[in-house]
C-alpha cells in the first residue's frame, strides 16, 4: 500500500512539472530526465514566394512559384499552378523539375511533382558548384511526348532561346539558300542587332516587318564603312562584306517605339543574298533586358 502510494505521489509530480499531458496527436520526445514533452513545431512553409512566370511544355501551361531561397546543399521548393487542367489530369502527369548554370550543366537531380492542393510541389538540392543555378527545367515523360522548358530563377518572367549574342535566333530561306540568323533588341534604347551566318556587301540593308505593330518596319544597315564595329568593338568587315547589321544607328530614326522591358513582337526579317530574296521564319522577338537583370 505504502509502495502504491508513492507511485502515485511520483507519478502527479511528474503531471505537475509538465504543465499538462501530450496533447492527442502531438509527437513526443524524451528529455534526459526521461519525461516524454511535445515535439516543436515544424517551421512553416519554405520561406518567402516569387513569382518566376509562365512556363508551358508541351500544351500544359503551369503558373510557377519558388518557395524560398536556393541554397546550396539546402533543399529548395518550387510550386506549379496549373492553368486550365484538371486535378484528375494533373495527378496522371509525369512532371520532373531539376535546376541547371548558365552553361546548361544539371546542379539538382530530377524531383518528381507531387500533388498538394491545387499545385504540383518539387523538392530539389542543388550541389554545390562554382556557377550558381540560374534556371529551372521542366520535363514531361509519357503519352508519347518527352518534351522540356525552363524558365530563369530570377523572376525575369520569361526566357529568351538565346543565341550567341544574347540575341534570338531564327532560320531564314530563299531560293536555294537556307541559313540562321540573330535578332537583339536592347530593351534600354530601343536599338536593334542582327548577325547573319554569310556575309553580304557592305551597302546592303536588312528590313524587318513587325507583325504585331501595323506598318511598323525597321531599317538595318551596318554602322560604319570601314570597320562596322558591333557594341564590343568588334570588327565586321571583310573583304568588303559584312554579316553585322543596327537599327536605328546614326539615321536620326525615333526607335522608343522599341523601348522597354515588356515589349514584344511577331517579326519577320528580310534580305537580298547573291540575288535571291531571303525571308526568315516568323519568330517573337524580346527584349535583351538591361535594368534590373544580371542574368539577361
């Protein structure tokens, strides 16, 4: 009896020091005195969210969001709003995320979506390297399709199918000649660059059309005679040929119409190659954006 009761003192002293019982449902851990206390609470969330754009592949667009900061060695989350698909269809899909340099090299492994809520949620962790990651892949497997897209870490919004300039590539054609060109637009001063892969002579000009903006046409013509240099200094001419092109340059045009960073068209570029008549495919053309961007 005398032992019954001392169990029963120890075990209210016990109730006493706690505060209260484990709440149902709430994890426990033993202290070094052996009394079992509820778990902390998990931090909430993964941080801060930014919004990185609209990413689409293949007809599927996603509204993508990057919980938090990417962190090296640290896991880092990301959210897919889907636009127009169906939770059923949602679940079917067969989504991988990773994050990859500037130079396109893998930093994470492939994190597959799972479903929460309304959103696909991706874990990844990026390793360390000397070029941080500066866009994310998206990558969808099956229905026959294994298609990819990406979009910049930075929240630029969109992302540009760079060329080597910094440009938008785009393949143009004529009758028995077929080849590649670039496009740049600076989004500060509204003035254009092109680069062809031939060259052609020095007082030729390279028009192009704006789809999207009714009787809009720009002019290009090389920059000088004698060294038609591009913005780096390089120079372009040989043999009294180039394959370097600017707009407006020093024709006194008014280009703001081509100013800011959101602007955007349908173009289609125009020239004359050994006499025949060349044309480029249609392709939108996007600001090269300065202001505010480090990584465009």
């Amino acid at each position: 009896m005398k032992l019954k009761t001392i169990t029963l003192l120890s075990a209210a002293l016990c109730l006493w020091a706690c505060g209260k019982e484990p709440g149902e449902g709430e994890e426990q851990h033993a202290h070094s005195d052996g009394v079992l206390q509820p778990a902390a609470a998990a931090p909430a969330g993964h941080g801060s969210e930014t919004d990185l754009g609209t990413l689409a592949v293949a007809g599927r667009e996603f509204q993508v969001t990057r919980l938090g900061e990417l962190v090296a060695g640290q896991e880092g989350a990301f959210a897919l709003l889907p636009q127009g698909i169906s939770k059923d269809e949602l679940s079917k899909l067969n989504l991988y995320l990773w994050v990859e340099d500037r130079s396109g090299e893998q930093l994470s492994a492939p994190a597959k979506g799972s479903l929460e809520g309304e959103s696909l949620h991706f874990h990844v962790t990026p390793k360390q390297s000397d070029d941080p990651p500066v866009r994310l892949v998206l990558r969808l497997r099956g229905e026959g399709l294994d298609e990819r897209a990406g979009l910049p870490l930075s929240g630029h919004g969109h992302e540009h199918p760079e060329g080597a300039h910094g440009g938008i590539p785009a393949s143009y054609s004529g009758e028995g000649l077929s080849g590649r060109l670039e496009l740049k637009l600076h989004d500060d001063k509204g003035d254009l660059e092109l680069w062809l892969d031939r060259d052609l002579p020095l007082e030729s000009t390279v028009e192009v059309e704006f789809i999207d903006l009714p009787d809009r046409t720009a002019k290009l013509a090389p920059r000088n005679q004698e060294r038609n240099e591009d913005e780096d200094g390089v120079a372009n001419v040989r043999d009294g040929k180039t394959n370097y092109f600017i707009y407006p340059g020093d024709t006194g045009e008014d280009s703001t119409w081509l100013q800011g960073g959101a602007f955007q068209s349908i173009v289609v570029v125009r020239f004359t190659a050994d006499d025949v008549a060349c044309e480029s495919e249609e392709f939108v053309l996007k600001p090269h954006t300065h202001a505010g961007d480090q990584d465009h």
